[in-house]
C-alpha cells in the first residue's frame, strides 16, 4: 500500500515562493548582459515544482519522478540554479 500523504510545509513555501519570485522578478534568471539563461531557468522551474508537488502531499508512486521531484532533488536543482546565477552574474 501506499503512505498517507504528508504535507511538507516548508518545500511548499519554497515552491510558492519560487514561484512568486520567478514570476515578479523575472530579470533574475537573465544574466548581466540581460540575456535569458535558460538552464538556471530551468533548474528553478524543477526546484519549484518538486517544492509544489512535495509541499502538497503527493508522492508518485513510479521510481523515477518520485526521484526527480523529491527533496533531495529539489535541494539540489535550488542549489545548482543558486550556483550558476551567482556565477553568472
């Protein structure tokens, strides 16, 4: 059987926020030269969606996006988007 679902307040308030964040401050995933940079976006857009689909409880029940959309690869991805905007700019 399948666990209860759980909500993890803390990766919804990171999904929400990225999601506001992304959405009012769009020129953070530009680069100096204000040109789209699109793998940090991309990699927030993962962050974000791993906090929302975890946040709200739901835990796929396939190995592979209960991977790509758990906490520890949504750390990474928030991680890894921090790192390359930081370097970027």
């Amino acid at each position: 059987m399948s666990e209860p679902a759980r909500t993890r307040p803390l990766a919804l308030l990171l999904g929400v926020g990225l999601m506001l964040g992304i959405s009012l401050q769009p020129q953070w995933l530009t680069t100096a030269a204000g040109v789209a940079d699109h793998p940090a976006a991309m990699l927030l857009m993962w962050a974000m969606s791993a906090g929302l689909v975890r946040g709200v409880g739901f835990v796929p029940q396939h190995w592979l996006p209960r991977w790509l959309l758990g906490l520890p690869a949504m750390l990474l991805a928030l991680l890894a988007a921090l790192w390359r905007i930081v370097l970027i700019n």
